[in-house]
C-alpha cells in the first residue's frame, strides 16, 4: 500500500466518483494489489545464479581492463 | 487454474471508500481525456496523448556514449556493415522493450516493484545495484557529453554541468509526469539534428542501399577492434536502465491493457525514429573515414572539430549541438529510471506526479544521482575518457540477468493473464538474451586472450 498516509490523501466523502470512472482499480495509490512471491524452480533458481556469477565475473573482467589501461605505457 | 492477481483487488463497493492521492487525481487527469478521445473517436489526438514512453526511452538510449560510439563507427568502417547491423539491433530493442509495455500496462507496476515481488527482496536488491551502478556510470558519461557539446561553442565546463542539472530539476520540479514528460520529448526532437548533418556530408545513396543488403563492406576484417566496436554498438540500443524506465514510465503514465497497441506503435515509432538519428551519425563521419582521420581517440567535441574542414561550420555546430541533447535527454531520463526503481524496491510511491513534500527520498534520490554525477565529471584528471569507452560493454554484459527477469515476468500467467507471451515472443526474447550472453562472452574472450583476433 502507498501513500495511504500522505497529507494530500483526500477523504472518500470528497466527490472523487469520476476518478473511480477513469482509473482502473489497481491504478489506485491505495489499491495496488500485491502479487505475492513466485515459487521459483531448481531450475530457474540455477539459471539466475549462474548468469549472477556471469556478471561477477564479467566485472572482474573490466576491472583487469581498468588496472590495464591505467598501466599502459604511454 | 491458478488464482488471477485481479481476484485479489478490494471489491468494487470498497474501492469507492478508499483515499484519492493527489497522484491518483494528477493520473485520472490524464486518463480522463484519454477516455474523452477514445469516445470521440479521435486516433491522432488519441496517439499524442499516449505516446511518450516508446519514444523517450529509444530517442533516450541516443545518449552521449551511443553517439560517440556511431561517429566511431562511421569514421573507422565507412558506409559498410554497421548501417544494418545498427538497424538489427534497435529491432532488437523493440522486441524487448515491448515487453516492458505489456507488463507495465497489465500489472501498474514497475519493473524493480514486480522482481521484488515475485523473486524476493534479494534478488530485487542486486537487480537494483546493478540498475544504480550502471546507471550512475552512463549519467557521468551523459555529463561529459553535455560539456563536449556546449565546450564546441567555449561554454565553460561548470556553467554547461551545472545548466545541465538545473534543467533536470527544473523538469522533476513540475511533480507532473504529463509536463516532464512533455519537456524532455521537446528536447528528445532534436536528436533527429544528426540527419542534416548527414545530409552535409554528402553520403552516396547506392552505397547506404549497397550495405544494406550485402551486410558489407567491412575493411579490415573481423579483429579485435571491429568486435569491440560490435559490443559498443549493441550497448548503445539495449540496456538495462530501458527497460526499467520504459515500464515504470507506462505505469506513471497510467496505461492500461486497452493502450496497449498504441504502446507498441509508440515503441516502434521511437526505435525507428533512434535508429534513422544512429545512421544519419554514421553518415555523417564518413568523411572522416575517407580522409583516413584517425578517430580511435576521438572524444565528443573532437569530432565535431574534425568535421569542420567536411561539412563546414554549420554542420560541425549542428553535431555539437546534437550531442548536448543526446546528454541532456538521457540525463533525464535514467536519473529518472534510477530514482523510480530506488522507490519501487523501497516501497515508496515510485511517481513523478507524487507531490515533493510527500515523497522527498525519491525525488532526493533522483537529484543525488545526478548531482553526484555532475561533480565527477568536474573532478579534475578523472577518468573520463576510459568511463565513456566502458560504459557500453557495461550495458551489454549486465543485460542478460535482466532480460532473463523480464521474461520469467512476461511468462508469469498468474500476472500477466491473456498478455502473457506467446511462443513467437519467447523465440524472439530468449534469441536477444542468447545474443547478448554471446556477445559478453566473446568480449571476456577477447579480453583474456587478446591475440586471439588480429588486432588490426
């Protein structure tokens, strides 16, 4: 839930009915559904752990290029 | 049959009894006249209303590296390979961005919001991180473009970084997505300046139509530096902070699963549109590759300069000028990218039309990305020219985890309902992610054993 709490928040007696007639509800600050955790499988589980491992090791990478070229002769 | 998110919204007589946020009231605004147009039956009225998120997000991957990176690659290969290849890849971009549009639309949440959700604060954390690292690189390089582009007509460096701050604060300071909006597509226009530049560089026309069917010529074969140039130009279409912006955008801009296919003609009117501008920068540094002007070095303003002697001051201006946009728009928005993923993982009101005094760390969070960056590229003798060179590979190598999450999401039925995607979808998203983890690879490669390719 957001914002349920802002000062600017406007009262539901406040005639706002054509708010209600142009917004979906799930557009609503207050109303945003939450959609709760996924079960993630074995398999996906390892598909995101090694692209993570990827990116580390991407990084590592880069790193090397940094020091590199920061040490290249001129 | 698995239980639809829309079950679990508050029932219909209980809607009418929640609070309205001066967010909500800014968003119904804009709804209301999209419904009025709708009814109306007005489609071009319709079309302007709604697009805006496409365009920006596409016209805003035109940034500072990007440009740097096309006038890089018309000066050192000419009229050849890269015109298609440059098309293949903003093609690329489409596919995946549409899909950012369709979850946007269906679950009115941001990109950050759902990996929180749906994986968990961890795996939403590192999604952030890399969101934040990268970004805050490309907004320094950003920076570094404005300079360039305002030092071509001797703007001091602190007048053009600092200008360049007080236009993005100026903009978030409306509280009103519509009006930022509005303003950055009024600069995001004059990416299009590169295409008279191009024209005064006099390209050959059955050479550009050449290319474009025979993928060719490629002088100097496959090496090292042609590879690399490969990776450059990828980094400069698809890149992770598009598509958190592009979602986070559809949802601050309130659209809905019936706006969808504006959505996408919108996507695709900005990668067309980015993609004519990348060219027109390849054309235009042509002649820099038929006078044999060695570019490798190049860095903004320098191209500029060199063009002068090819398609006169004019022209030479128009490039500069170009350039401050490219940085300017994308300043914009991936400080905007950062700072809505920042209040999606935090669980704040991730919205541009959220008022200042309710929702001050968001905006604080958008202003210190950009503030920090602004002051790094003033840091005298900071690597600036190895961060503009690196930001792309960045981008690439940091795509794949991202796009794998964008598809388990577009895959996720429980969310994504009847827009989940279609198996054509998945042969095309999961070909761009094995694309780019292709592209990394070959770069690490490359990296590790240097010698593998000639190097010249």
């Amino acid at each position: 839930m957001k914002n349920t709490d802002a000062t600017s928040v406007s009262s539901p007696h406040d005639n706002h009915a054509w708010v209600h007639d142009v917004l979906e509800p799930d557009q609503l600050a207050a109303a945003k559904p939450q959609f709760g955790l996924r079960k993630l499988g074995a398999g996906t589980l390892l598909l995101l752990w090694i692209l993570r491992i990827y990116v580390l090791l991407m990084i590592l990478l880069i790193s090397y290029q940094v020091w590199k070229a920061f040490h290249a002769k001129p | 049959m698995k239980e639809r998110y829309h079950l679990r919204l508050p029932a219909p007589e209980s809607l009418k009894d929640l609070p309205i946020s001066q967010e909500d009231l800014k968003r119904a605004e804009d709804r209301r006249d999209v419904k009025r147009h709708r009814e109306e039956r007005r489609p071009i009225k319709l079309f302007w209303l709604l697009l805006g998120p496409g365009i920006l997000v596409m016209l805003g991957e035109n940034d500072g590296p990007s440009m740097i990176s096309y006038a890089t690659t018309g000066a050192t290969y000419g009229v050849g390979f890269f015109l298609p290849f440059i098309l293949l890849t903003f093609a690329m971009a489409y596919v995946v961005q549409e899909m950012t549009v369709r979850l946007g639309a269906v679950t009115k949440k941001g990109h950050a919001e759902l990996i929180n959700e749906r994986f968990g604060k961890f795996w939403g954390w590192f999604a952030m991180g890399d969101l934040a690292f990268g970004n805050l690189l490309t907004l320094v390089t950003e920076f570094i473009a404005i300079r360039a582009g305002l030092g071509f007509f001797h703007v001091p460096s602190a007048l053009s970084v600092f200008g360049a701050f007080l236009i993005i604060v100026g903009a978030v300071a409306t509280q009103r997505y519509w009006t930022w909006e509005r303003i950055v597509l009024s600069f995001a226009v004059f990416n299009l300046i590169f295409i008279p530049v191009a024209v005064l560089a006099h390209p050959v026309p059955t050479q550009i139509v050449k290319a474009f069917f025979s993928w060719g010529p490629i002088p100097g074969g496959v090496n090292a530096s042609f590879i690399l140039l490969v990776m450059s130009n990828i980094g400069a279409t698809v890149t992770p902070w598009m598509l958190f912006f592009q979602q986070s955008a559809v949802v601050d801009k309130g659209l809905t699963p019936t706006d969808i296919s504006h959505g996408r003609i919108d996507t695709a009117l900005g990668a067309l549109l980015a993609a004519i501008a990348a060219i027109a920068t390849v054309l235009a540094c042509v002649p820099l590759f038929t006078s044999h002007v060695d570019a490798s070095n190049f860095q903004g303003a320098d191209f500029a300069q060199a063009l002068v002697p090819h398609i006169g001051s004019i022209g030479a201006s128009l490039f500069a000028l170009g350039l401050f946009e490219a940085g300017i728009v994308a300043a914009l928005t991936i400080s905007l990218s950062s700072a809505y993923a920042f209040g999606e993982v935090t669980g704040r009101s991730a919205s541009i039309n959220s008022p200042i005094k309710e929702n001050l760390p968001f905006y604080a969070f958008l202003l210190a990305a950009a503030g920090i960056a602004a002051l790094l590229v003033l840091i005298p003798h900071a690597p600036l020219v190895f961060i503009t060179l690196i930001v792309n590979v960045i981008a690439v190598l940091a795509m794949p985890p991202a796009i794998v999450f964008l598809l388990l999401l577009v895959n996720d039925k429980e969310i994504m309902g009847e827009h989940a995607n279609r198996p054509l979808g998945n042969v095309f998203g999961i070909g761009v992610t094995i694309f780019l983890i292709l592209a990394g690879l070959t770069y690490g490669i490359l990296t590790i054993f240097p010698h593998l390719f000639p190097t010249s």
